[in-house]
C-alpha cells in the first residue's frame, strides 16, 4: 500500500469512527446533523456543506458555512415534491440545482459523462457551464444551468433505508477546487451516513422511550405513597416532567388543578408550550403543560415530538383517573355517612319517643302540684320563689320534650294554608328588640310575589326561630341578619344568614345529629337544629348549610309550593 493510499484509509477510518460514533450516542437529531457537516468541513475544505434527509413526511437539511466564524443553519420542513417514494426540496434550490439533485436522487446519472462518478454522484469546478440531465427515464437528456455563488459543487447520494435516501452537498467558492479523487473519497464516507442516521434514530427513539416510561413509572412510585396528600402528588409529578422531555435542559413544566398552579423550580415561560386537559367526568379540572425557554426546531408538534404528544396526553389521563376515584372515594364516604347518619336518627328517634311519653306524666303532675301550691293561701314568699323556679324548670323541661316528640315525629303536623311572609313577620315581632339589644342590624329580603304553601304553621315558625336564636347566638358581638324569602323552581325558599363565628367542616358535618353541641353546659340541648331538619323533611322540603369559620353561616330552606299533599286539610 502506498502513502497515499494509506493516508486515504487513515482519514476514511477516521470519518467513519466519527459518524458511527456520533450516531451511537443517540444525540438529538439537530445535533447529530452539526457534527456530520462539521465533519465533511474539517476534512474537505469547503466553504459550504449541506446535509439533506427525506424522513417520513418531512425533510431536512442542515449546513454550515465557513468565512468569518462558521454559521449552521438547520430547517426542518414537509416534503416539497413525492415521486417514486423519493423527495427533493425544489423549493430552496435555484432551479437548475434543484433538477440536479433531483436527477442525482432518482440515480438518472450517465457515468460516460465527466461529471457523474460511476457511483451516481455529480461534481463540476464551473457551476456556470451547462451540463446535460434528465429527471426521467423517459425524457430526453436536456442542458441545464446549475448557477448559484459557489463555483464547485459535488452531489453525493446516500441511502439512508429501503425507500429512502439523502444528499450531501459540498461547496467552494474556488473554481476546479474538487478532483475526482475527492468525489469518490467522500462518496465512500457518505454511505456511512445512512446507516448512522438509522442507527442514531433508533437510540434516540430507545432514550425517549426509556425517559418515557421512567417518567410514568415515577409517577407511579408518586402516587402509591402511603399518606401523600393530593397537593403533594401533583407537584412531585410536575417536577417528572421536564426530564422526559427531547430538550430537558430548557424545559419546565406546570399542572393547573382547580385554580392552583403547581410549578417546577425555577418555571420559565417560553415561546413553545405543549399542554394537555385533565378531565373528569366531562369537567375540565385543569391542564398539563411543559414549555421551552428557548426556541428549537420545529419537529412532529412544533419542536415536540409525537411520543411527547402521546406521553402528555398519558399524564393528564392518569390525573384524570386518580381525581375521578378519589371522588368517587369521597362520594362512597358520604353515602356511608349519610346511611349511618339515617341509621342514627332512626334508633334516637325511637329512644326519644320513649323518653318523651315516660317524662310527660311525672312533668305534668310535678307542674300541677307546683302550681296548687302557688294558689294556696298563706305560702312564705321565699318559698314562692323557689316554686317559681320549679315551675319555670317543669316548663323548660315540658319543652324539651314536646321538641323530642317533634323529633320522633310523635305529633303528626296540622296544616293549613300559609303565606311565608307573613309566618316570618310574625316570627321577627319577637325577636327583633332582641337583635336590638345585641347590636345586631336585621335585614329583610321578602318576595313579593311568593306563593302560598300548605303547611304547619306552628312547626314553620320553630324552624324560624331555632335559626334566628342560633344566629343571634353566633354573633355575640353584634353583626348582621338577614331574612329572605323567594320562588324557585316551584319551592318557595327561606334564608337566614348572618356575618357570625361560622362553623368548621367538623361541626358543620354533625349539625343536624340529635343532642349535637358547640354550646356550654346548660346553654342548649342539641336538638334545635334535628327539630328542624325533621320539620322540614316532614313537609317534603329540604335544608341546605354553608358556613366557614369567621364568615358567618346561610341556612336555606326549601319547601314545596304543593305542601307535603298527604294532609287532611289540604
């Protein structure tokens, strides 16, 4: 083997190395393109080297030119034209380069003429000079023109796989600056190319599949956590993202949930953003969303990739289902709360309506006696202050258990037809000097045009005042209480709201549970608000609760316009 021919070898063997090298590290592709013309530029001397790639739907194309610090470009676009499953972007070529490439890419070469190798590659040292071409197999070969600012040129086709192929392209601003040696010496190099491009696609692939699923499987790991709350799962999530992304090093990423944004450290906006919907049960809830700080090439979905499109689209979708069971989860709570809740009352109902006939003979007899002995002539009047004070506590008591025979349901209602406005007119007479005095501002909201119900009045107004004394109650310092009546889908509806203490999700949760207090020993019973609820059940309405703690609370009852339709004297 000669020098030369050993100093060949020796630079063949190192481009190869190069490329191959380049290829197994599965670097990106924009990357990878870099280092190809790179390459060819350190080796062969040329001003201009471009690099050109059919890849499914798109093509390619990056180049570096050298002269005053070196400038790679790199564009990434749809095919311009399709013929015998090969492409040519025409569009970025003056046209007699872009028929040569054309007929370089087809393999329509005549190795008799000077400027075609045997091996399908082209070269000139005058791009000025007309050569002959022909597109087709079926056309007569023509005389074209090549133009363009670069005197010599070479055109080397490569095969990249089955059906698709490649050009590189090296340009000199010197005339005659390529000999034939080196077309055929960088022709060889060139069909390393495609086999590393292959090679390079398919590692790039793996990593992104390996990023993929490590992403899905932390996401996993997160979720099955003994103990983690919601809110910490979502942003342990947030922070998986931008790993399994082609750019990590420029990506962020948020997941909005029901208003509340949960940002990976240091959250950059940028000018690409790829996002997905977290929906639930057909409610969007929120989206999730990863964004470029810095502009890339465009590839399947801007400058994402498709698996990218489908790994997003993954995390929403779990979200979605992990949001869906635990409101399911909730629900399912709920319903056991709500049974065992039933189960409560119906077992205290029955205890209360046993009590209640079991205390009404001893109070009433005690009462009676009580009051005999007021009437009787001659009794001290220390005394009769004491029998007060026992006829005052057999009262309280005779109270206590007309509300546990209410809430037993022991005393079936009496009802009559009743205008709303007026029960609540008539139920405020008494208490508003009581607002008076505790610096309380009452405020009244009454419809006009409210419909008369069927119902007992009597019990209506208890509702009425167990809700105002609870409110007066609630505001110990003085506040506002506001009564409001109005229509509603045929219900007529009652509101009492207030600016007091409020109530927490706790207490909120056991209002309505029999002998259930906030307050101190022997300021309440605990059965004002079950004596409601039972009320309102009885006549076919329903009760509705919101209160947050220093906010006050807002009871809205709802009742039927057509009553309860099972009284006597409807």
């Amino acid at each position: 083997m000669t020098g030369l021919e050993h100093g060949l070898t020796e630079r063949f063997s190192v481009m190869s190395r190069r490329i191959l090298s380049e290829a197994s590290r599965g670097a990106p592709r924009l990357d990878f393109v870099r280092g190809v013309v790179a390459l060819f530029a350190e080796f062969s001397g040329a001003d201009e080297v471009e690099l050109r790639v059919n890849e499914g739907q798109r093509y390619y194309r990056g180049w570096l030119r050298s002269g005053g610090g070196d400038r790679f470009g790199f564009v990434i676009g749809p095919r311009a034209s399709e013929e015998e499953g090969e492409i040519a972007p025409a569009e970025l070529d003056p046209p007699g380069l872009a028929r040569l490439c054309l007929t370089v890419l087809r393999g329509y070469t005549d190795p008799k003429l000077t400027y075609f190798t045997p091996g399908g590659s082209f070269w000139t040292g005058n791009t000025s000079l007309p050569v002959l071409i022909r597109e087709r197999t079926d056309k007569k070969p023509e005389e074209v023109v090549i133009g363009g600012s670069y005197p010599s040129l070479i055109v080397i086709r490569f095969a990249v796989d089955e059906g698709s192929h490649g050009l590189l392209l090296l340009r000199s601003e010197r005339p005659s600056f390529f000999g034939r040696s080196d077309v055929e010496f960088y022709e060889a190099v060139a069909q390393t190319i495609g086999p590393a491009l292959a090679d390079r696609r398919a590692q790039a692939a793996l990593r992104e599949r390996v990023k993929e699923l490590t992403c899905l499987y932390g996401i996993d790991r997160v979720l099955e956590r003994p103990n983690i709350t919601l809110e910490q799962a979502v942003q342990e999530i947030a922070k998986l993202l931008p790993p399994a992304w082609l750019y990590p090093e420029i990506a962020s990423a948020r997941i909005v949930l029901d208003n509340r944004e949960y940002l990976t450290p240091g959250f950059r906006a940028g000018p690409h953003r790829q996002s997905s919907e977290i929906v639930v049960r057909g409610v969007r809830r929120g989206i999730v969303e990863v964004v470029y700080s810095e502009p890339r090439p465009d590839l399947d979905e801007g400058p994402f990739l498709r698996e990218e499109r489908h790994l997003i689209d993954t995390v929403a979708n779990r979200l979605s289902s992990v949001l869906e069971h635990r409101q399911t989860e909730e629900e399912r709570q709920r319903l056991e709360e709500q049974l065992r809740h039933a189960d409560r009352l119906a077992t205290i109902g029955q205890l209360a309506a046993g009590v209640a006939h079991e205390l009404n003979e001893p109070l009433s007899n005690v009462l009676g006696f009580a009051q005999l002995v007021q009437k009787t002539p001659g009794v001290p009047e220390p005394a009769l202050r004491d029998i007060g004070k026992v006829v005052a506590a057999a009262l309280h008591a005779r109270e206590v258990v007309s509300k546990l025979m209410l809430f037993a349901r022991q005393k079936p209602p009496a009802k009559s037809r009743v205008n709303l406005n007026e029960l609540v007119a008539e139920g405020l007479y008494f208490l508003e000097a009581r607002c008076q005095r505790a610096g309380i501002r009452l405020v009244r909201k009454l419809a006009a045009d409210l419909p008369v119900i069927v119902a007992d009045p009597g019990q209506l107004h208890q509702v009425l005042v167990n809700l105002v004394v609870n409110a007066i109650q609630a505001m110990p310092h003085g506040g506002e209480l506001v009564i409001e009546t109005r229509r509603e889908n045929g219900r007529v509806v009652m509101v009492v709201s207030d600016t007091g203490i409020g109530m927490t999700r706790e207490v909120l949760s056991q209002i309505f549970v029999p002998f259930f207090t906030t307050k101190g020993v022997g300021e309440g019973t605990g059965l004002g608000l079950s004596v409601v609820h039972g009320i309102v059940a009885g006549h076919a309405g329903s009760i509705e609760v919101k209160s947050e703690p220093g906010k006050g609370s807002r009871f809205e009852v709802r009742l039927p316009v057509t009553g309860a339709g099972n009284s006597q004297n409807d």
